[in-house]
C-alpha cells in the first residue's frame, strides 16, 4: 500500500489556543493517538487510511500546553497489531501514561506480559463497519478471556444503531467495558429517543465505563471547535451531560488527538477543552471525569 496520505486528511490543528477552563490537578487526556512517525514506524500494510504523523513529542507538548497531567493511549487502526509506536510512547512517558492496544488472538503470553509492563491496560475493538471488514467478534471472545486476570478491560467502538445486535454479545465478556465516544449516538434525535435510552440501559445493565469524547464526530450542527467558540457543539451537549450525570463515576473524557479521518473540519484542542465545562457542570462531575475515574481505572495503585 502507498505510504502518500489519503487524500483530503485534515492534519492536528497546528497552533491550538491555551483552554479558558483550568482543569482540576492530575487531569487526564483518556483517549488519544500515536500515528508513526512512519519512517520509525510503519504503519499497517491493511489499514484503511494513511496519516499525517503525529508523535509522541507532539502529543506530550499538547498535554502540557492544555494543563493536563497524563495520557491514556490508544492504539490506532492504522498501525493494526503492531504497538511498537504506542509502547516506545508509553516508556518514554515516565509513567505519565498507560495504553489500550491491538492484539490478535495468537498472541503469546509473552507479549502480554510485555505490554502489561509498558503500561498497557486494555485492548481495543473496532466494530464500525465502514472501519472494519468483519465484526471481531470471535477474536475478541478469545482475547477477554485471556486478558481477564492481567485486570485489563475492553474498549468498544461501535455506532449507535448497531448495538441492538451487539449487546447479548458484549455484556457475555468477562472483563470491563469501555465505551468509545458514548456510542457514538444520533444527536439530531431527541434525546429521549429510544436508540439513546437503549445505550443508557445497557451502560447500566453492564457497568460499562463511557467516553464523553470526540463531539466533533458526533455533531451535526455545531458550531465548530474553532475561533474561540466558547459553545462549540451545542447540539452534542445534552447527550454529553446525560451520561456524565447518569454515571459520575464511570465516565471519561478525551481529546482523541490527533482526530483522525475527520473530514469537516479540525477542531482547536483548547476548545475541547473548554467544552467540558458544558458536560460536566460541577466542579465534583469534572474532577471526576478528569481525574479520579482514568486514575481509577488506569493508575489504580495511585488513585
């Protein structure tokens, strides 16, 4: 496969502004990326799409520069299996951040073992089908049983209309489950709408940890993280602040940086920022969000 970029790829916003929101000490950045550097790392020959780069330094200059303490670094599909540009970031954090990585299911003990001591916590899924060729669903089966005594647990990314299907499958895993991007709901319905009920049962029925993430992704009529807008997203908003009401202490934030296979438009990550004032309302639902649930679940020995 070409190593040229795909074509139209929006590049990480280049000079993000500083957030008007301090976030409470210890705040962690829970969903993020590695992309290469491609020459260092090469991305996977089966991916779907082609990055820009976007390194370790790059991303550890965005935590500082937004006031955050940690990361939680999520291995991209791009890079597929291979984690080497995601545990070469987590050993040069200094502890500063843990991993989600990709794995088969023939992976040794071995690697396991390795990645568990460079940080890693949990794997991930991908099961959004203009994303994947086929639901993993045997694979991951086989990989939740093996990770369960390490303590790690399983991201899910999936869309909303989906999860009908899914669901009997999913709450079948034996470890904990994290969401992605609230399960990525239709917010031009109405919030009541039964589709987002039906997340909220199953988050419940499951005890399923969700990432209030990526509005950029989710919304339909904005307005865009750009420009100082101090209430991007407005449409987002009250999905956003159903979950983080609804489950305080099970919920995550991130900015998902360096937002990939965004095709409207590149938000200024100090606006993400920003944005949680809107979600998470109190000073208690942010420090939750920001700090005591990722180190709850990534840094237990610390929490």
């Amino acid at each position: 496969m070409s190593t040229d970029v795909t074509p139209g790829w929006l590049p990480f916003h280049p000079n993000p502004s500083a957030p008007a929101f301090t976030a409470p000490a210890g705040a962690v950045d829970a969903h993020c990326h590695v992309f290469g550097p491609a020459a260092r790392f090469p991305f996977a020959p089966e991916r779907k799409y082609t990055p820009v780069d976007a390194g370790k330094e790059q991303l550890f200059a965005l935590r500082d520069h937004l006031g955050l303490s940690r990361n939680v670094i999520v291995q991209a599909t791009c890079h597929g299996s291979d984690n080497s540009a995601l545990v070469d970031a987590l050993e040069s954090s200094g502890g500063r951040a843990r991993g989600v990585a990709t794995v088969d299911a023939d992976v040794s003990e071995q690697e396991l073992e390795r990645l568990h001591a460079a940080g890693v916590r949990g794997v991930r899924f991908n099961f959004v089908k203009r994303l994947v060729d086929a639901a993993p669903t045997e694979a991951l089966q086989t990989i939740a049983a093996r990770i369960a005594s390490l303590g790690w647990h399983v991201v899910l990314y999936f869309e909303a209309p989906d999860l009908p299907e899914l669901r009997a499958f999913f709450a079948s895993l034996p470890v904990t489950l994290v969401i992605d991007h609230m399960g990525r709901p239709d917010v031009g319905r109405d919030l009541d709408d039964p589709e987002f009920a039906g997340f909220l049962d199953f988050v419940a029925d499951t005890g399923a940890w969700v990432k209030v993430s990526c509005p950029e992704r989710l919304t339909r009529t904005g307005p865009p993280a750009l420009d100082g807008e101090q209430h991007a997203y407005t449409d987002v908003v009250p999905f956003a602040r159903r979950v983080v009401e609804t489950f305080t202490d099970r919920v995550l934030w991130g900015t998902d940086w360096p937002h990939p296979n965004l095709t409207d438009h590149m938000p200024d990550d100090g606006l993400l920022l920003d944005h949680v004032r809107h979600i998470a309302v109190t000073a208690e639902q942010q420090r939750a969000l920001l700090v005591d649930n990722p180190m709850r679940l990534y840094w237990p020995d610390e929490a």
